[in-house]
C-alpha cells in the first residue's frame, strides 16, 4: 500500500519519526511520496529518500509558502530534480481558502512550476481548494497536452471530480473522505478507477473515527476500508488498484525489487541500477 502524499518531515514527527517510519512499513505501507512545501526542506525531504529505497521525493513549493518561490530558488529546484528519488513536483496550486500568501504569488509560482514538470517531464502534486474553475484551465495553458498530475487530498464535488478525471487527471483520496461519507458517496461512483489514488496528507487529516489528532501513514488502511465499499471493490482490491495506479503515475519499481535492495546497503546505486526511479527514465531527457 503506497501513501502518495505525507509531510515526514514536519516537525510533528521530529520526536519519533524513525519510529513513524517503521511503524508503516510494519503496518503495510510498501511506499511513501515525502511531499515538500518550501524551498528550506528540500534537503530534508530528499535525505529521508535517500536513507530508505520505499520513500520517494516531491519537490515544489506550496501555495502557502508561494513567496519563496523565488526565481533562484526554483532554479536550485530544477537541479535537484535529478537527484536519487525525486518522482514528482509539488506540491503546488491554488489555495483560496487560507491567505497565507497573496493570489497573485500562488499564481506565478504555480505557473513556475507546471512549465518546470513539463520540462522535466515528471508529474505534478497539486493542491486546489476551491480553485477548480481557475486551475484546470491553467493547466491545460500552461502545461499542454503531456502535462501529468494528480489532485491530492481531492475536495471537489461530482462535477469537478468529472473535469479533472475527463483531463487525464488523477484524485489523491485521504482522511477526509471518511469524515462525510453521505458527501462522498456519489463523488467516489464518479471516479474511474484508474484515476485513484491513496493517501494520508500526515500530519494532517487523520481518518475516522478519531479525527483529531496527528495523522501517519500506519493509518492509511483505515481510509481504503472506508471507501472501498462504496467504489465497489474489497479493500484489497482497492489497494491493489490504487498501488498499480501509483506505480505508474509516479514511475516507482515494482514492489519487492527495491525493497529487497535495503538489505545490500547501497540504496542510491540500488535505485539508479533499477532503472525504474523517474531520474533515469528516458522521458525526463
Ligand atoms: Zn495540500
Ligand atoms: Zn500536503
């Protein structure tokens, strides 16, 4: 089972990370997409890849943090790219809900960063709240037609699930559908399979029953039981389905082939050797 979206590197878990990260792996997590929000944990979040061959790196600057999107700093983010892990840009978007930054930085550094994954030919993490009516549109300007992304923690509706999904676009389920599941009944029948995706967003959005309180990965089964029967799958079907899509999306090995390359004690070598992590991959030429 693969989280497709976790913030380790918060200071949420600088008491127990290790332990967070174990406690996943003991729990079934096969997989973790570290996601960065700022420039200043890039090297944190690419350290925690680089130590273990099931975590994976974003890099990107989120909508909160947009004026740190400075042209230098996304110039060091395109070299970084290419480091040992990274699959994916982000995450970043629009964020009408909080005023942490300005609409106008969230804009420019958004359109910095889809024209840098279309560069780098790696997917985008996207954060939308409330911002579905500007940020498709904008995608399809700015990123044209091979522009891949997935919409995480996705909070739209029926309609807005139809749009994204119509665009090839993929939808980050986590915690917060578990919260409502009248609301997200007709959402999830609108969803095509391959465009699922599981994730927890830790530290944030902890599923049901017990919301309140620090999210981690160990929990993400909690949320496939949840909705699995309400997309007409078993839980394990679910996660099969949802591991399969984001193998794909990401670019990530196979499970057990990098895996078993911990045990050789050479991660980096192990995971350019694989060939299958995005840095090596040919459309990133
Ligand atoms: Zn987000
Ligand atoms: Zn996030």
């Amino acid at each position: 089972m693969i989280d497709t979206h976790a913030h380790l590197h918060f200071p949420d878990f600088d008491a127990d990370r290790a332990a967070v990260i174990s406690r996943a792996f003991a729990f079934g997590i096969t997989g973790i997409v570290e996601i960065s929000v700022a420039p200043g944990a890039w090297a944190e979040v690419l350290r925690l890849a680089q130590a273990d061959p099931r975590i994976f790196a974003a890099l990107g600057v989120h909508p909160h943090e947009a004026a740190a999107a400075t042209p230098g700093a996304l110039r060091r983010m395109e070299r970084r790219l290419a480091d040992p892990g990274v699959v994916a840009v982000g995450e970043t978007g629009l964020d009408r809900v909080r005023g942490f930054s300005s609409h106008e930085d969230q804009r420019r550094a958004l359109i910095a960063q889809i024209g840098i994954a279309r560069e780098s030919g790696l997917p985008l993490v996207i954060h939308c709240r409330e911002a579905f009516d500007e940020l498709i549109p904008l995608l399809a300007r700015e990123g044209g037609a091979a522009i891949r992304g997935v919409f995480h923690c996705f909070s739209g509706g029926v309609a807005e699930a139809q749009a994204v999904t119509a665009r090839g676009f993929l939808v980050g389920l986590g915690g917060a559908v578990t919260y409502a599941p009248e609301r997200w009944r007709p959402v999830l029948a609108a969803l095509p399979r391959e465009a699922i995706l599981l994730e927890t967003d830790a530290p944030f959005l902890r599923p049901a029953p017990d919301r309140r309180g620090r999210n981690e990965p160990a929990l993400l089964l909690r949320t496939a039981e949840a909705i699995a029967p309400d997309l007409g799958m078993t839980c394990s079907e679910l996660v099969a389905l949802a591991d399969a899509n984001a193998r794909r999306f990401f670019g990530l090995s196979a499970p057990g082939a990098a895996v078993e390359s911990a045990a050789d004690g050479d991660v980096a070598a192990e995971r350019s050797a694989s060939g299958s992590a995005a840095p090596d991959s040919p459309e990133r030429s």
